[in-house]
C-alpha cells in the first residue's frame, strides 16, 4: 500500500510528507525538497527574505537530498537522483542514477553524470564557479551539455571525488532561459 503508515493502535493513517531544505551559504535562497506522496518529490525555491515560495518540479523516483548542494549564490543545484523503471533499466546512456545540475526549482538537467547505481553520486559546490563531483573517475565524463560549456575536470585527482570548475555564464541558456 502507498502513503500508508500503520498506527501503534494498528490502524492505517496517511504518511505525512517529509520536508528537506538547503540554505545557500551567500544569498537568502533555499530549497525545499518535499518527499510524499510515495515516490514523488517535489522542489520548492524559498527567498527568505521576503519568505515566499516558488512551487518548482515534481520528480516520480527518488532524490538523495543529503548529496544535493546548493551554490553559495544559491542560482544552481546539484542533486543525485534515482529512477526506477522499465525505460531507466534498459537505458545505458543515461541509467538509473545520475547526478545533474539545475536551476531550482527546476530539475532540468544544465549538465549531467550518469551513475548507474547508488554508491557514491550527487557533490557539492565549493564556489559559484567550482563543485566536487561525488563520482569515480570512471563516472565522472558528462553527458549532457558540459561537454559544449568549458567544464574544466581536474586530470590529477584520482579519488572518487572530482573537482570540476567552470563559468556560471557557460551554463546560461542551456535550459531556453
């Protein structure tokens, strides 16, 4: 059954949505991630200062919120994200994991890492023009649009993480802004 919980009584109740936000380290901007009904999320922007929202996407699958990041100017977000079915399990470009950054609150993909599976993905922004690429080096090529705009892959890092820089004016307009 979905977005069912059983009680202590043993009565079934609806689930309450979950709620996960990250603050922008520079700017007064967050967002929100809200899990529920199932297997839905949905991105929410939030302007803290003038404390109004911004409804964003809806995603059927699964965002590892604890692996998303925002820039400290809080303009881009990247998210590890994880999908599920038919068309997912038989892609072998794109898989069903990836980790992507967006415009929230939005999840259309400026640039894209496929994953294949959930051991190690998503990655944080150490500047608006710098981020930390939670992949093995064999992960670690993009597939979507980072290829045309100038990210620069740090060659002597052979960890798992991967530090990646670029222009934010490299991704503008790659979403038909």
């Amino acid at each position: 059954m979905q977005n069912v919980a059983v009680t202590k009584k043993g009565e079934k109740g609806a689930v309450r949505a979950r709620v996960f936000f990250l603050l922008a380290r520079q700017a007064p901007i967050a967002v929100i991630f809200r899990r529920g009904p199932s297997d839905w999320v949905e991105l929410v922007k939030w302007n803290t200062d003038s404390d109004t929202f911004e409804a964003g996407q809806w995603f059927h699958g699964r965002i590892y919120e604890r692996r998303c990041d925002l820039t400290p100017d809080g303009l881009l977000l990247i998210y590890f994200a994880h999908k599920i079915n038919l068309r997912t399990l038989a892609d072998r470009e794109y898989t069903k994991a990836w980790t992507a950054v967006s415009r929230p609150p939005y999840l259309t993909a400026l640039a894209l890492w496929p994953k294949g599976d959930c051991w190690h993905g998503g990655g944080l922004f150490d500047t608006n023009s710098s981020l930390v690429l939670n992949h093995k080096l064999d992960a670690s090529r993009p597939i979507r649009s980072t290829c045309q705009v100038g990210l620069m892959f740090d060659s002597e890092n052979t960890s798992a993480v991967k530090m990646i820089r670029f222009s934010a004016s490299d991704l503008n307009g790659m979403d038909g802004d």
